[in-house]
C-alpha cells in the first residue's frame, strides 16, 4: 500500500529492534489497554443497513457514509481514510502557518527550511507577478544548444535540478548483493501515463492523445511561442515521445523482476548507448562508476537512436516540453490551471484543485519532509502510540511465523528459506532514526521557482551520494507525515510512518477489532508482500534469488493464479465493460488476502479478540471485519478507476473490500452466510495462498 516524531530521542526504536527477536520468539503479547466502553469501535452510523453483508460488503460497512459523503470536487476518491489525508494536510498547514510566521529561525534550521519554503509558495501575488520570467533562463539555454555536445550538456543540467530526461538515475540496491547501493538507469521521459496511452486505439487512449496535444501546445504558448510554432512543437513533442513509448515496457512486464533487472559494467553500459557521452554525464553528477542496472535495455538502445537521427531542433522543442511540463506547478496560476486541467480534471475527473496552503503542505512535505517530520511527530505521535504500534508488529509478526510453519503444501527446506526471510524483515515505525540535513539547502521567502530548483537539486544530490556505498539502512524513503505505508523488497523492509498511524487507521483509543481491522491489516499486507508474486523473487537480504524448491514454486504459483483469475472477472464501474487486470493487480491482491488472514488471527489473540461480548449490536469478529471494510471502502470516480485498471497495481477499493473477505471463510461465520451468497466462495472456487 501504497493508498497511504519525538525529537532528538531514539530510544523507542531502538529498544524496538533490540526486542523484536524476543517477539518473534513470544506469545502473542498481551494487549495495551484492557477493553472498557471508552474505547471508539467501528462507525455504526457509516453502515447500510438496508444492504445484507453477504450479499454486498462493500456497501454494507460504509455505504451509508459515502451516500452522504460525495467526493469532493477536489479529489478522485473519498472514505474516512481519504478524508484524515486531508485533516492530517490541513494538520501539516497548520504547523506552516505557525512555523512561517516566525522571523527568528537559525539559517539553515528545519524551522527556517520548511516555514521559509512554505511561506514562499503560499505568496501567491509574487508568484503570479514572475509569470515565466524564472523559466526563462533555462530555456534560453536549451535554445542555445547548437551540437550534439551541447544537448547531451543541457541533458546533464537538467537531470541536475530534477528533469530526468528521457532516461532517470538514482540510487538503489545492487540485486546481485543488496548491501551495496548502486545506479539504476531507468525509462523515463513521457507525459502521458504508460505506453499504452500512445499506441493503443481505444477511445480513451486517443481522446487522451488529443487532450495532450492540446495542453503541450498552451504551455508553450504561455511559455511565449506564437501559437501556430505551438501546436507543431506539439506534434513534434507527441511524435518523439511515442518513439520512447514503444520501446518502453508496459505496467505488466515490469512487475516481473527478471524484465527489469539487467546488470552491466560501467563500460557495458557506454556500449549501450555509443552516442551517449556516460563519463562526462557521471563526472559532471560525481557519480561512482561502479556496476550499474540498466532496467530496459531496449529503451536505451532506441534513447540512443534518437540521438543519432533525431533533428537537434526537434531535440530542443523535447527537451524545452519536458521542463515546462515539470516546471508547471511552481510557476503563476495560468501554468498550474493548465497542468491541473489535462492531469487532474480530464484523466482523473478531479474539477477543483485543491487550496492552495494545501498544496503548499504537500509541497513542502515532499520536498522537505524531515524538516517537517520533527515537528509533526511532536505534536501528533506520542511515545505511547510507536510502542503500541510496534507490539502490533511483532504479534502480527508471530502469527505469520505460525502460519507458514503450519501451511500444508510447502516443503520443510522452503519453510526455513522462508522464515529465515521473515525473521529479516525490517520494521521502520514512525520516523527516522536520523534526521536529513537541509542546512546547506538556500531557501528564501523572496523566489519560490528558485526554491523548488534549490530543493530538487538537493534531493538529486542527496540520492546520487549514496551510490557506491554501502546501504545506509537508517534512510525513509516516505515522510514522517506521510498517510501511506510501503514494503521495499530489496530492503526487506516496510514502513509505517507516523502520518498512517492516526484515525481512522490506527488509535490508542480504538478498540482491538477496529485497530487490527485496519492499520493491523496494513501490517499483515506490507509483511506480506514479503510472500507475494514479486517477493517470494527476493531472498531475505534482498538479492534476486530463487528459494524455493521447484515444486513448491509450481504450488505456489497455482495458488497466486487462482488470484489473477478472480481480479480478471472485476469490472469497473461505469460503461465499457473495462476489466481489472488479475496479473496487474496480483501482488496487492496477494496481500490484501494475506493481510486480512493475519491481522484477523493476531485479533483472535488479544482480549476482545477471544471475547463474545458485542458492541452496537455487533460481535468482535463482526467488528473485525467491519472496521476492514470501512478504512479500505473508497468510492472513486469512473475516471480515477480508469486510470487505475491501467498502471496501478491496486485494484479499485470495491475490489479490495469483497475480495479478500469472499475468500475468507471466517467471514461467512462472523455473518452467517450460507454458500450461495455473492459475498461466499465455494471451496472449488476458493484462493488461499497463505
């Protein structure tokens, strides 16, 4: 899921990994509060009563709540979890405000950082007075380019300051031995979502074409190109892109990691791409020259085709689209309108952007999030709720080590591998040990484009200084205040800031069927994703390594196809009959099953968990499941799930509801329903994986 602090003290964390062997090793640990009416359950008032859980389980747990609760125009989706995003934004505008408003920060403090960068972007009238005029130095030099030289030049000064064009390179683990951080070339370069958007002739593959050629062609011509010069850079720019779209892999091709990774020397990658002058490019970024992982070779090899045949002229309008086109949303309002009218409004069907102190949180949350993050985690991640959330972990963590030791259909010698995977997981909870330094990022009230170059260039910096080096495992590649959680599978690890650990996923208040309904199935879905179709590729240190005997692999993958097989029978909603794609979709599939069963057994084992006692009405299991359906439930717009059924690896969140529980068995007994019910799975059409 990806969906998703206490200053100056580490002693949490680091009490937390000196336990969590003895809480692999423990019981289930008893629960943190004892159960007593104070505690909220789930939100009775979000239920449709008038529809039976059996029959539909999605409406049922939140379908009340959605029916007076329409997405806002702002957005393209809505639930409860959708909606805390947003308090926890207005809670991040708040600490800005606050922050901003001080003139006696130390230069280079976080304080100063991150009030200063927000204050700069909220200026709206001195934003909208600069117009283009920041851009126009970076254009000038593009317009300057006069040879091959000149390009690959301004190719490296882009990448520089964030413009990864038409290729990007960072940092991330060596497959081959994940203890070192190497480059990784990826593809890169298109405006358009995916491949597919360029080459596939449904209706709203081409509607959307037409739509792109229309919004290159406003910005260059708010950018100043005469309108006639813009609508062709527009076909140009189209043209170009679609050359690199169909060398570029689709969203299903690169789940697979054995598409994707393709280890070459330093010289091996200069071979590549002949054209392509690799030393100067590394040297000018003081890159290490050391092994490289080239994720699409075949995209290197047609990047390096344009170079040889392309028109320089053509190169330049590419390369002058692509930094208008990122450069949009920190220019004057006539830019942003226009990025937020093709991207927002006719792919998303969003038809209001949201405040602009909102956008200015997100801002500067992505940019600068540890500098936020110290004070976020302050105000709102007491001690109390990390050492609770980390007990969750480790009972969640327990259980899983329970069931694949009982799990019938694996050998004894891919239950060890397994384990011994398990017992590798890292478990980041909250915030990082260590806070980055932005003391030497120049942030200024004065220049808020100038800002947003200072900050892309650190971020660039900062990630190109870790390559040749050892993982420095102490790193968060999410923000504190983040709303989302992830698993890294070369890392062997998941995250679980401070920003997901807040209502309605997670409470000190909560009762333990809301709390492992929710954030517990979080947990079991991040673990799990450990054991899914891309992770049983992954060893315990994160090397690309098959564990597995053969025949349990074939077992495994029988169970994972069952999976597929069901997500490729979801349509969604709307005209069209669009189908969710099962291979797309399988490795959150995989989870959201995995998780569900997990958290659900961790459950069974706290106070409320063994109880009979109801609530409302409802008996703990009931809650259970509930809670699930009411954090997961989201309504989204047609246009959202379009989009989604095409790269996202999420399926649309009606899926993620009914799926998981209509293979559950211990569903049907909390609600009693009989065989037969749109909400049960015959045992023949069951997918159990773990």
């Amino acid at each position: 899921m990806n969906g998703e602090q206490q200053p100056g003290s580490t002693t949490g964390e680091d009490m937390f990994r000196k336990t969590l062997p003895l809480l692999l090793a423990a019981t289930i640990a008893p629960n943190a509060f004892t159960q007593q009416p104070a505690f909220k359950g789930i939100e009775t008032a979000d239920l449709d009563r008038s529809v039976q859980p059996c029959d539909n389980f999605y409406d049922f747990s939140n379908g009340a709540w959605r029916a007076q609760n329409p997405i806002p125009a702002s957005m393209d989706r809505w639930s409860r979890r959708w909606q805390a995003a947003e308090i926890n934004k207005g809670r991040i505008s708040a600490i800005l405000n606050e922050i901003s408003a001080k003139a006696d920060a130390l230069p280079g403090s976080p304080a100063q950082i991150a009030g200063d960068f927000y204050g700069a972007c909220t200026n709206i009238k001195a934003i909208d007075a600069a117009g283009v005029t920041p851009l126009k130095p970076y254009l000038a030099e593009i317009d300057a380019i006069h040879d091959l030289a000149g390009l690959q030049n301004e190719m490296r000064s882009l990448n520089a300051m964030g413009v990864m064009v038409p290729f990007v390179i960072g940092g991330a683990q060596d497959p081959q031995a994940p203890g070192e951080i190497i480059a990784w070339v990826l593809a890169g370069g298109l405006g358009l979502p995916d491949r597919d958007y360029y080459i596939r002739p449904e209706k709203r593959f081409a509607d959307a074409r037409a739509d792109y050629l229309v919004y290159i062609a406003k910005l260059f011509a708010l950018s100043g190109t005469p309108v006639d010069e813009a609508n062709k850079a527009a076909q140009t720019v189209m043209r170009f892109e679609t050359e690199l779209a169909k060398a570029t892999l689709d969203n299903l091709a690169t789940r697979d990691p054995h598409a994707i990774i393709h280890p070459v020397s330093f010289s091996a990658l200069q071979k590549m791409t002949p054209h392509f002058d690799w030393e100067s490019f590394y040297k000018s970024a003081n890159l290490h020259s050391g092994s490289i992982n080239v994720e699409q070779p075949e995209f290197l090899a047609q990047f390096d085709r344009q170079l040889a045949s392309t028109p320089l002229g053509d190169w330049k309008i590419y390369l002058r689209w692509q930094l208008l086109n990122s450069s949009a949303e920190n220019l004057s309002q006539n830019f942003v309108a226009a990025h937020f009218d093709f991207y927002q409004n006719q792919l998303a069907g969003i038809s209001a952007p949201k405040p602009r102190i909102t956008r200015c949180a997100e801002t500067t949350d992505a940019l600068f999030g540890e500098a936020l993050g110290q004070e976020y985690v302050r105000r709102y991640f007491p001690p109390e709720a990390k050492q609770r959330a980390q007990v969750m972990v480790g009972n969640i963590v327990s259980v899983i080590r329970d069931t694949i030791e009982n799990v019938d259909w694996m050998s004894p010698a891919t239950k060890q591998r397994a384990l011994e995977k398990l017992s590798s997981i890292r478990v980041k909870v909250g915030y990082p040990d260590k806070w980055k330094d932005y003391s030497h990022v120049r942030i200024t009230r004065a220049d808020y484009f100038a800002d947003t170059i200072a900050a892309s260039r650190f971020l660039v910096a900062d990630d190109f200084s870790t390559i040749g080096k050892p993982i420095d495992r102490s790193r968060w590649d999410v923000t504190p205040a983040s709303s989302s959680a992830g698993y890294k599978f070369l890392l062997n690890e998941i995250t679980l800031p401070a920003g997901i650990l807040q209502p309605p996923a997670f409470s000190l208040n909560y009762t333990d069927a809301v709390n492992y309904g929710a954030i517990g199935v979080v947990i079991g879905h991040e673990i799990s994703h450990a054991f899914d179709d891309q992770g049983a590729e992954f060893d315990g240190q994160g090397r690309l390594d098959n564990w597995w005997t053969s025949a349990d692999f074939e077992r495994f993958k029988v169970r994972t196809g069952c999976l597929a097989k069901q997500f490729d029978s979801f349509t969604i909603d709307g005209p069209g009959d669009i189908y969710i794609n099962g291979k797309l979709t399988l490795g959150e599939s995989i989870a959201d099953l995995g998780g569900l069963k997990i958290s659900y057994l961790a459950f069974k084992k706290t106070p409320q968990g063994r109880s009979i006692a109801t609530i409302d009405g409802f008996t703990p299991d009931e809650q259970f499941f509930i809670a699930w359906g009411q954090f997961i439930g989201d309504e989204i717009r047609l246009e959202k799930q379009r989009l989604m059924v095409q790269g996202d690896p999420h399926p649309v969140s009606k899926y993620r509801v009914i799926g998981p529980v209509s293979n559950f068995p211990p569903f049907a007994k909390a609600f009693g329903c009989k065989l037969g019910s749109p909400m049960v799975r015959s045992e023949a059409e069951r997918c159990v994986v773990w």
